[in-house]
C-alpha cells in the first residue's frame, strides 16, 4: 500500500479488478458492480488508517439466476474512532458512536480539499465519506449481509453495539456478502447506486460535520479513463472532418 495514490491504475484498483474477475464467473456486468463495491473498500487502507498492509479473502458461488460473493477485508491501521479524531470536526468518545457515525452519509476524515493532494493525483479521488454508507445499503437492497468491526465495535444490518467480553480488535475488519442477479444491468444498477447517494445526500444536510456532495468515485461506476479516450476519439474524428474539408476546398485534385 505504501504506492498508493489517487488516480487511475493504482495498487487499490489494481487489487480489486483481479478480485472482482475471479468473483464475477466471467459475468461481465457483476465484475463491473464488483469492482466498485472491492474498491471503495480497500480504498479505506491507504486513506484512512495509516496502514501500509492489509488482508483479504474472498469466495463466490454461482447459482441458476445470481451469483453470491463474499469479501472480507482486515487491515491493523487505526480504527474508525481515531480516524475521526484525527480532524478537529470531530470528538467521538466510543468506538460505538464511531462506526455509526462512519456509516452515515458525508461523514469523512479523509482529504476533502484538491490542495492537499500530490502532483498528480486527481480531485475524484478526494474524500466525501460516502463509501461505506452506500456499501452497506446496497447490502440491504441486494439481499446481502455486512460485519464491520472497529476496535471495540461490531456493526450489523440488526444494529451497532460493543464486541462481547470487553474484546478490542487491533484495527478494522470487515465482511461483505452480496447476492448479485445475473440479469442485473449495468444501468439499473447504477440507477440504484444514484438512488442511495441521492438519498444520502439529502441525509447530510442534517448531520453535523457532514459532507454534502458525494464524490465522482463513489457516486458512480463511471471509467474516467474511457470517457477521457472517447472524448480524444471524438476530438479526432472532428479535426480530421474539418481539416479534410479544407484540404479538399484548396486541393480538389487529391479528392478526386
């Protein structure tokens, strides 16, 4: 993790398309929700708990009409309570209050200003605390299951509450488990992923400290790269068009 920047074709995105390739069966529009469900998890490593190392594992079963797959992530970093310690916006107490305020919309202590990226790195990639948020609704609505563990916290779809015992993990873990329809289009998921960060959007504005505008990474599964490629393809298209034009007004012969 210590190549890690922010922009395309980095460790983190490298990573999750090799983990979404062998979880998607070769199901091309699953690979694609996948890749970014993978990603905007191990994006949290890097970004927010100063760890240099984390730890996957990962399964899939393939079934008549879905495929289910289930990732699991762990890295020793800080966890979420002194990660949003770390920024003056925040002063969380308990590591409870800390993954539920984690998972609310806009909630971040990541970089969320341009000026503080490196040469190189692009403003998508800024922080807007958007990703666990839609990760774990997706969960709900693609019949899924998450465990998000921090410290001394353990989150569920039933609920946040202390890990039994007094137990305190050393870091973060978490698991994910979704069932993804093989007839699920690229575009009827986006629609849903836009769905929830509309509504998280709207959340936002009422929670102290919130972000209220989702980043490009996280409201979408746009490429940038391709949409970059297209608009140079069309850019050539339309000079070789208008520089052919002239060519043949003050050349006719050539075009003959």
């Amino acid at each position: 993790m210590d190549t890690y920047y922010r922009a395309e074709d980095n460790i983190v995105e490298n990573v999750s398309k090799k983990i979404s390739n062998v979880l998607s069966a070769g199901n091309d529009k699953v690979y694609r929700i996948l890749e970014y469900i993978i990603s905007e998890l191990f994006r949290n490593i890097p970004e927010h708990s100063q760890c240099l190392e984390g730890w996957h594992c990962s399964q899939h079963w393939v079934h008549d009409d879905y495929i289910e797959a289930e990732i699991a992530l762990i890295d020793y970093g800080r966890g979420f309570r002194e990660s949003l310690n770390s920024t003056s916006k925040f002063q969380v107490l308990d590591d409870v209050e800390a993954i539920r305020l984690a998972l609310e919309p806009g909630i971040t202590a990541g970089i969320v200003d341009k000026s503080h990226l490196r040469e190189g790195e692009k403003t998508e990639y800024l922080n807007s605390g958007y990703g666990l948020y839609a990760i774990t609704e997706l969960c709900k609505v693609l019949k899924g299951q998450y465990v998000i563990v921090s410290r001394g916290a353990i989150a569920t779809k039933n609920g946040i509450e202390y890990l039994r015992g007094n137990l305190v993990f050393p870091g973060t873990a978490i698991k994910i488990k979704l069932r993804i329809p093989n007839k699920l289009s690229y575009d009827t998921f986006n629609s849903i992923l836009q769905g929830i960060i509309k509504k998280g959007q709207h959340s936002s504005k009422s929670i102290k400290g919130a972000i209220n505008i989702a980043s490009p990474k996280s409201r979408s599964m746009v490429n940038y790269s391709l949409i970059i490629l297209l608009l140079l393809c069309g850019c050539i298209y339309i000079y070789t068009k208008v520089y052919g034009y002239f060519f043949s007004f003050w050349y006719p012969e050539r075009f003959t």
